[in-house]
C-alpha cells in the first residue's frame, strides 16, 4: 500500500535505529519506515520472518502490511507499549544486573523452541554475508570457510539482534521486537552476535546523552552478567563460544561495509 508522505505529519516519531524510523500510526500500530539505501527486499524478508515468529506463538509484535512512502519502503507493527530494558535501568539503576539476568534468561528460553520452517538459514545467511565481503582479506575468508565447515545443524529459533533495546516489558509480559535479522539456527553462535554487538555495536542515532552515558558505563557490566547467568542456564564451552565470536565479528565489518555501500548508492541516486 502506498501512503502519502503528508501522512507522516499527522503521526509522532518514536523511535530512530540504525536502518529505521518508527512512528506512531494511530492508537494501537506503528509504522517502521526504513531508510532509503534499505532495499526492498530486505523490508520484505523481515515482514515475513516477523509473521512466522509471530504465528508460532513467539513473544513478537503483529506484522501488518507492507507500506511504501515516497522512496522508502516500511512495515506497519502492533504496537507494543512498555519500557525496553534500557529505559527501565534508566530510571531504575539499582536494576542492572536483574535485567542483565532477565535479558540471558529470555535468552535461553527462545533458544530451546524449534524456529518455524519459514526462517532462514543462520548458517547460509552468515556464509551470504562474508561471500559478498569484497573488503574482507583473504585470511580471515580462510579463517571463516573454517568455521563454517564446522557450524552445528540446529534448528531453534535465534533472533540475530538480541540486546536490551529489543526487549520491551510489557502487562503481558517481555515482547521481543525487531525480528529482521532472525534465523534457525545455533544458540551459541546468536549468542556470539549478542556479545559482539556488546563489545562494538554503535549507538543509535538519536540516543540521548544520558541514555549513551549509561551504555558506556554499564556495557561491560551488563555482558559479563547477561553471559554468566547464560551459560548459567545452557553450559557451553568457552572455547566455542569464543570461536563463533571470530565469525560474528567479521559478519559485523562485512555488514557495516555492505550498508556504506547501500548508502553510497542512494547519495549517488539522489545528489543534493
């Protein structure tokens, strides 16, 4: 559906993330409205996978409709009204390392239920990722076809995105949003992607001040806690953990580049 850009006027901006703006879309929905360099397709595989995760019952938001506004495609959510455990340490401090065991208890949980057949592949989606890294050198290609030739076939659900930001606690509960990056797969190596995105992951644009001197001063905390009350739950090695940690690490630069790239492409399109 299309819908015109005036529209927008009319609805309040609530969120700002990296590849998206949200906004308020009446009383009980919100439209997620990607940036332009966002193609399609990928709006598209995020609607999708949304729906399976939430037909199967998942602790996830509704996925509408697919909108497009002007030269940006979006998706029209439920909206889920409540704190995400970022703004909930916020205004409660002495709450940090409870949301830190609350986020690897959540965690776990996803970990043992069987992904819907519609997700994809967690292994394909990371070899698709570092195949099309032209940046990447040729040593750590090697190092990944490594590890890759030795990912476990496992089929639980992981989300791809996991960290305080993404849980927001609810009267029904915790509801885990932003489902874009979900697969089946290996806990462990979606696990390696939460610690990574603790180590490196920037801060969204529009964060306030308070809220990024909260995530410097907590981050570290907030991994060690969130990682030992993990492996607390679900024992694993640290060795392997700190193998698929190397992989994430280098799907992370490969996707950081990948979306310079996209925005290059778009500026080009669209010169001032």
């Amino acid at each position: 559906m299309s819908i015109p850009e005036a529209q927008l006027l009319r609805e309040t901006l609530i969120g700002t993330g990296l590849t998206a703006e949200v906004f308020s879309w009446g009383q009980d929905r919100v439209l997620k409205l990607c940036l332009p360099w966002r193609p399609l397709s990928d709006v598209q595989r995020e609607f999708a996978v949304t729906q399976a995760i939430h037909g199967a019952g998942l602790p996830a938001p509704a996925a509408i409709e697919l909108v497009v506004v002007g030269d940006r495609h979006g998706i029209i959510f439920e909206r889920i009204r409540g704190p995400s455990l970022v703004r909930q340490v916020e205004s409660r401090p002495w709450t940090l390392f409870a949301a830190a065991r609350q986020l690897a208890e959540l965690h776990a949980r996803l970990h043992v239920l069987p992904a819907p057949a519609d997700l994809p592949s967690q292994r394909q989606k990371i070899k698709a990722c570092l195949d099309s890294a032209a940046d990447l050198p040729p040593s750590q290609k090697e190092i990944a076809r490594f590890h890759l030739a030795r990912f476990p076939a496992e089929d639980c659900v992981c989300h791809g995105d996991f960290h305080p930001g993404n849980i927001l606690l609810t009267a029904r509960g915790p509801v885990i949003i932003d489902w874009s990056a979900a697969t089946r797969g290996y806990p462990l190596v979606d696990v390696a992607r939460t610690c990574v995105l603790f180590e490196s992951a920037p801060v969204p644009p529009g964060t306030s001040l308070r809220i990024r001197i909260l995530i410097k001063l907590t981050r570290r905390l907030v991994h060690a806690a969130y990682l030992k009350h993990y492996l607390a739950l679900r024992p694993a090695s640290l060795d392997e953990l700190e193998m698929w940690r190397e992989l994430q690490r280098m799907v992370a630069s490969a996707w950081v580049a990948q979306q310079q790239a996209a925005m290059a492409r778009v500026a080009v399109k669209t010169p001032l």
